[in-house]
C-alpha cells in the first residue's frame, strides 16, 4: 500500500476498496478488473483509490493478505483448547471452507488468473511459518507427530480439496464438507496409534 489508514474513516475507505474490488474479481475476473470501475463501486474518487493503492497489484496484495489473516485466524481458533478430535476438525473444516466461500469466485481467479508475487511462492515465508506452525501444533495435539509431517500433510490435504472445490464451484457441498472431515479425521486417528487409515 501506498498509505496505511490510521483513522477509522480512512480505515473504513480502506475497508470498502478491498472488499468491492474483492466482489469485483468474484464476479468478472482479472479481465474485468480496473482501477477506474473499483473506485466507481466502491463509491470513492479515484483519487482516494490512488491514496491507498499505487496500482491494482497493490490492491491485489491487499486482498490476498486480508485473506491469508483470516486462515490464520480460523486456524489459531481451531487450534485453541482441548478439544475432542470430531469437534477440532469439524470446527477447522468448517472454518476454511467458510472463508474461502466468501465470494466464491475470487479464489479460483487468485489462484488461476491474477499475476502472483514471489512472496506468494516462498515456502519460507511469515505467513507459511505460521500457517504450518498452527497444523504442526494439532497434530501434537492429536496424534504421535514428532517431526511435524503430520501437520504439514493434513495441511496439504485441506487446501488441495478446499483449493480445488472452489475452482469447481463445489466447495459449500455438504459432501465435499462431510468427506474433508471424515478423510481428516482418519489420517489424525490412524497416525496417533502408528496405523494407516486405509483399510
């Protein structure tokens, strides 16, 4: 961003911008998506827009963190307390798929359509540190991962299907919602008796 809000009335234009242009990509894609018909939707002058963002890279960028701070939020939740096993899963599976619900299009187009930064790619990044450090703390929780494999595969697990029901439009089916928890809930069984969750 060019300019970090520091008022909640620059916040709140802020807030506006992101979620517009976030509706925007949903609906019309990387194709539809200006600098000019954010700002008209969004209801603000272009000359607001350009005092937060430089270019719609930068309000890209803005979009994605907001989205990689919510994962961290469902997953820092999830993790919390002692909870049974189905409750814990339901509550983490539940959790992403609400989050990447929100429109419903705007992950398939982050993922397929819109330039990536580097960042985005770095296995070392913050975000990726934290992300797999909340996965590898269930794990422990819920099974013997002594190397945080576990962590790191129920990870993966979750964001290939969540990932790929959201580019097939089939994310909020109840059977796609049931079968991640039951696969989940499985592998973290299986693995915390040393066994295998196939039959």
């Amino acid at each position: 961003m060019r300019k970090r809000p520091t008022q909640a009335r620059s916040k709140a234009t802020v807030g506006v911008i992101v979620d517009t242009a976030a509706r925007i990509l949903s609906d019309q894609g990387w194709a539809g998506f200006t600098t000019n018909k954010v700002a008209d939707e969004a209801g603000v002058s272009i000359g607001s827009y350009y005092q937060y963002f430089p270019d719609k890279h930068s309000l890209i960028e803005a979009i994605r963190d907001r989205h990689l701070e919510n994962c961290l939020t469902i997953l820092k939740n999830a993790v919390e307390g002692r909870k049974p096993l189905p409750v814990f899963v339901e509550e983490l599976v539940d959790g992403v798929i609400a989050i990447h619900s929100i429109n419903p299009g705007l992950h398939r187009v982050l993922l397929d359509e819109v330039p990536t930064s580097e960042i985005f790619r770095d296995p070392g990044s913050a975000f990726e540190k934290a992300y797999l450090g909340y996965y590898r703390a269930a794990a422990l929780k819920y099974c013997a991962d002594k190397d945080g494999t576990a962590g790191v595969i129920i990870s993966d697990a979750i964001d290939g299907v969540v990932h790929n029901a959201a580019r097939r439009g089939t994310l909020q089916t109840a059977a796609v919602r049931n079968e991640l928890v039951r696969m989940i809930t499985s592998y973290l069984r299986a693995a915390d008796t040393g066994g295998s969750a196939l039959p």
